[in-house]
C-alpha cells in the first residue's frame, strides 16, 4: 500500500483533475505509462473506502502522481469533496497497456471521451515520445468542452512532428478552425482509413462499450490480428477493466473458481484411483492383468500445465521499462 495525499483537486466539466504528492514515510509507486492504479481515500467519518482503479495520466518521471476521473457514482463524488492534505491510499501498478517504442511502430491509438486518461501518461513520457516512432491519435468526444486534455494535445503535436491527431465532435453545432477536428462521431471508416496507411501498427484502444466493439469489429474486418490490439474499457460502475471487459474481480473470481473444480476433480480422481488399486489387490489373480492403463492424476497435471498460468501478454525492452514496486 502506497499514502498519497492531494496536492492539487479540480472539478471541471465533470471531470475531476487530481495531482498526488507521494507521503513522507511512503514509497513512491513506480509505473510504465499507460497503466493503473486502484486507490481510496477516508470518508468524513473517518472509515476508508473500497479501491477503485483508475489511469494515471503523469508520466513516470513526475514526481507527482495525476488523475483525471469522471463524475460518476457514490465514490466519485466523494473524491471530488477531498481537500488539500487530504490522505489518499493506493496500490498498484497494473496493466499492460503500454507502447515500447522498439516494438510498437507505428501504433495507432484510439479514445473516446475519458478513455484519454492512459494516452496522456503515454504522450507526456519522453521515452516513448522522443523516438522516430509514428503515434496516430483518433479521439472521439461529444464536444470540446467534453475532450479532456484537448488543448494539451494541441500543444504536444506542435512539439512532436511524429504524433499525428484528429478530433471526432458528435456535436455538429460547434465550428473550429482547428485542421486536427473534424465534426461528426468516429466511425468505422475513419479507423479503415488510417489502417490503410498502418496495416502493421499496434492498435490500442480505450473508451466507452460502443465505440469498443466498432474499433474491435473494424479492425477484425481489416484482417488485424487479436496479436496487434491492446485495450482498456470502462464499465458503467467507474471500474477500468483489463482485455475484453475482464475487471480485476471478475478474473479473481473465475480463477478460483477453476482452480476450485481442478481441486475437487484431482481429489476425486486420486481417491478413485486408490479405491481401484485397494480393489485390485484384493482380487483374483486372474483379474488383475487386464491391460488397462492406471489412472491418472489430472490434478497434478492440470497444475503443471502452463495454459492455466497468467503469462503477460506484452513485454518490453529492459532499458525502457520502470521498475515495478511490490505491493506489500
């Protein structure tokens, strides 16, 4: 468990912009950008709350730790209450929504509205922007007002020639001059467009249930491999999920609930085969060569099987990559 406590709390457009000083008997949580981190804080009577997770958007060499987090719930609104000093507890970090620049190239990066969160930590790490890597940034929002970072990204394709940005506003009432917005949603035939240009991109996506499932079904129609797609959603209850909508509770609860069945099978499958041998010896002679193989031990098998271990789906350079702190 890592203290934090607020240095900085902002509410705007129903957004919350949090920035993190990490305490004085404290480690520091060391991250890649792109991940997450579950934390909570102490409601007003003094009792803590559950851990929700969310994207951190600093990068990893800030010594401070930011969060932008929508309004949505009991303990969204409750952040947004915090005060300056006010104690933040967190663990982490998790995730392995991350580009390595030695392997990722290009990567086309695909948001919508609060989904911006992991991109940002991404874009203001300079070892991932000051390389020859080609980033496509496609970020759909109802408006402007609704687009999260919007300015700041301006600003990073005018410092960064390689980061290339289009801006989808649903709401065809608001005009811009700006070339990187284009009015209308995003939409299948945007992301065909760019992957007639990044066929061997890595994809990574993150934003809401609906655009997901257009983003996955396009690039599937587009023969991008499961391989090239990396994703984080959001659910309804604030949650970030991992993969394709697994949260981390949910994959706790199917493992032990397979390593449960595995269990009970290998026990039952062990007694049987001792209740078979017992049997046997107290047999006729004439019955105990019949050629049947003995049966086997599937449960120490099944635990040795490497399929049913969690392997990481993405690895990175060791010069690149941050330290990971344990969390104790």
């Amino acid at each position: 468990m890592f203290n934090y406590t607020v240095r900085s709390l902002d509410v705007r457009n129903n957004v919350i912009y949090m920035t993190l000083a990490r305490g004085s008997n404290s480690a520091k949580i060391d991250f890649l950008p792109g991940q997450y981190a579950a934390l909570g804080y102490y409601r007003p009577n003094g009792q803590p709350t559950r851990l929700r997770t969310f994207s951190i958007t600093s990068s990893p060499d800030n010594v401070f730790l930011e969060f932008a987090i929508r309004i949505i719930g009991d303990f969204t609104h409750g952040l947004a209450q915090l005060h300056v000093g006010d104690g933040i507890f967190l663990q982490g970090p998790f995730g392995n929504f991350v580009i390595d620049p030695s392997i990722d190239r290009p990567a086309v990066m695909i948001a919508g509205g609060i989904g911006i969160t992991p991109f940002m930590s991404i874009l203001r790490t300079p070892a991932v922007m000051n390389t020859d890597i080609q980033l496509t940034l496609l970020y759909g929002c109802r408006t402007i007002a609704d687009a999260p970072f919007y300015e700041e990204l301006v600003q990073l394709t005018k410092h960064y020639p390689n980061l290339h940005l289009s801006v989808f506003v649903a709401d065809s009432s608001e005009m811009s001059a700006d070339p990187s917005i284009i009015q209308g949603m995003l939409s299948a035939q945007h992301i065909k467009q760019i992957v007639a240009h990044n066929a061997d991109a890595t994809f990574l996506l993150c934003g809401p249930d609906a655009m997901m499932a257009m983003s996955y079904d396009t690039l599937y129609a587009e023969n991008i491999s499961a391989d090239s797609i990396v994703s984080e959603s959001f659910s309804h209850s604030s949650k970030l999920t991992i993969g394709s909508g697994y949260n981390l509770q949910k994959l706790t609860y199917a493992l032990s609930g397979a390593l449960l069945i595995l269990a009970v099978t290998g026990v039952s499958y062990l007694d049987l085969s001792r209740y078979i041998s017992s049997n046997a010896a107290a047999a006729p002679t004439s019955l105990t060569n019949t050629n049947q193989p003995a049966p086997s031990n599937n449960y120490s098998q099944a635990s040795n099987d490497e399929s049913l271990q969690q392997q990481p789906a993405r690895t990175y350079q060791q010069s690149y990559q941050q330290p990971v702190t344990s969390v104790s």
